[in-house]
C-alpha cells in the first residue's frame, strides 16, 4: 500500500494524519491488502480514502470505518 500520509486534504486546511493513521493502515492492510490509496480527503468529522480500485471507504474522526450505503 502506498500513500503519502503526511497530508490530508481538507475543506477547511491541512491536517495531519498522525493520529488517524495506524487505525485506518490497519483496516486497508487487513481488508484490502495490495491496495493502491488514490487520495485521502477530511470532510468535516470524516475521512474518505479512495482506493485506485474505485472503491471509497469512510472513517471516523478516530479512524473506525463508517459503513455507508
């Protein structure tokens, strides 16, 4: 998996990603091992990874996964 976890885009500013990061590397390493990050985007109290894959995974402010529809 690679990404470059020092910046998250953000609507409102950069934020880092050092207190989200070991539990969302965790998910993606466990459930979509060999997967490609696209971007990583802060939306209010969320972050949405995008895989190359196509697939959009959601997770809270503390990095647990969201399950969307």
């Amino acid at each position: 998996m690679m990404v470059n976890w020092n910046i998250i885009n953000s609507s409102e500013r950069d934020t880092s990603s050092q207190s989200i990061r070991k539990a969302i590397v965790s998910v993606l390493t466990r459930h979509y091992p060999g997967s490609i990050v696209d971007c990583i985007e802060k939306k209010y109290n969320a972050y949405k990874i995008h895989l190359m894959n196509g697939l959009c995974l959601t997770f809270d402010a503390d990095g647990r996964r969201i399950n969307t529809q």
